[in-house]
C-alpha cells in the first residue's frame, strides 16, 4: 500500500494455488471394488486396459497414454513410461495377467505405435489418445460408483484417475515383505519421503485385539 509503483508489477505467484493439507488425497481402493471396477469396465477394451495399467504399475495418469509397443519389453516383461516432471524414463515389471492383455493389445501394433490410440472416427495408432478421451470413457463410471454425494473439490474421498496410483502404492507398503525403496523406484519418486506418505501407521494385531476387547469385562459385569 506504501509503494504505488508496486502495483504494476505482476506476482509471479498468483496462479499458484495453496494446498490444504487436510485436503490431501487419502481414498484408496479396496479389492472388491477393484473387482467390481473391472466387472463394470468388462464391455470397454480400452478403458479396461487403462485401469488395468493405472493399478497394475502405478504410473501417472498421462504417461499411460504416451506408452508405445516399443516399451513393452516382452522378454524382460516390463512396461517403461516416459519421464514425467523432469524424471527419468523407468520401467515396470508387469503382473502375470497385465502382461498378456498387453501381448494380445500390441500384437498387430508397428514399435512406434501408441498402445492407446483413439478410435473415433477411425482408427489411427500413430498418436497417443487425448487425457480427456480416456477420462471420459471411466471418469463418469468412478463417479457413478464412488462419488455420490461428494463435492466435486473434496480431493480426500473422491476417486479420480490419481486414486489408481495411490491405490498401487498403499496396497505395496501394506505387504511387510516390500523394501519401500522399491516401491520409490517403481513410483518413479525422486525423494523417499514422497514414498512414505504412502506408508499408513497401522496398529499392530496385538493391539487391536486388546482395544476391540477393551471393555468386554465391564460388558459381562
């Protein structure tokens, strides 16, 4: 207010949106609604690839769209994403059912076509389809089937395309036989402490146990 001239001058910061912390994403699929997901997704080839990609190796949502049939190393048995926010290229080794959707998918495909093409009007596999061309084929499903009655900015509960990522690696750090330096590696995390967010603090059995019986001596008296 001291300094008129100020007010010409343009704040490189004011497209840059603050983040609630209390808004962060937390909503992770359980494995019946995975099941249910698919069982939903079973009459849409592409959408139910997508899905299967997105939960299988946990990659961001637009470089699924960019991977071409020269990525999918069919020896090694490994999908490589391109490098996304100033990243590194990376491979990710494919579960046993992943990886023969993706032999039948790519079987007809030339190296440098794009594993998802669009198909409307016409088929043409030499461009990636559009982020919002797939959206639209799933996004109104996950409402349909996740979202009733959630605000559209309620990033916490809703399950949107990043819910499929944070789904990948929660279910990963749950296993107690998982080095979290691999689920770094496989979430192309530049830093661990981006990882950890994924590791949730959970009680150990022991103590559930004695807080689930807590007052059950009290109950009998």
């Amino acid at each position: 207010k001291e300094f008129k001239e100020l007010e010409r001058v343009i704040n490189p910061l004011q497209k840059i949106s603050m983040k609630d912390p209390e808004n962060e994403r937390e909503r992770v699929l359980s494995t019946n609604e995975i099941k249910h997901l698919f069982e939903c997704l079973i009459h849409k080839p592409k959408a139910y690839l997508y899905v299967a990609v997105a939960l299988g190796t946990g990659a961001r949502p637009k470089a699924i769209i960019t991977t071409q049939k020269k990525d999918f190393d069919i020896a090694n048995r490994t999908l490589t994403f391109p490098a996304l926010k100033k990243g590194k290229r990376y491979p990710v080794p494919l579960i046993d059912s992943l990886y023969k959707q993706l032999i039948e998918v790519t079987k007809d495909l030339k190296a440098d076509d794009y594993i998802f093409h669009p198909d409307n009007p016409k088929t043409i596999t030499t461009k990636p389809i559009s982020y919002e061309g797939i959206k639209r084929q799933i996004q109104p499903l996950l409402d349909e089937l996740f979202n009733q009655g959630l605000d559209n900015n309620d990033r916490k509960h809703r399950v949107t395309f990043y819910t499929f990522r944070h789904t990948f690696a929660t279910h990963l750090v749950k296993n107690p036989h998982v080095n979290i330096l691999d689920v770094k590696k496989l979430m192309s995390h530049s830093r661990l402490q981006m990882t950890e967010r994924y590791a949730k603090v959970e009680l150990h059995q022991g103590t559930q146990n004695a807080l689930n019986n807590l007052y059950s001596i009290g109950e009998e008296i």
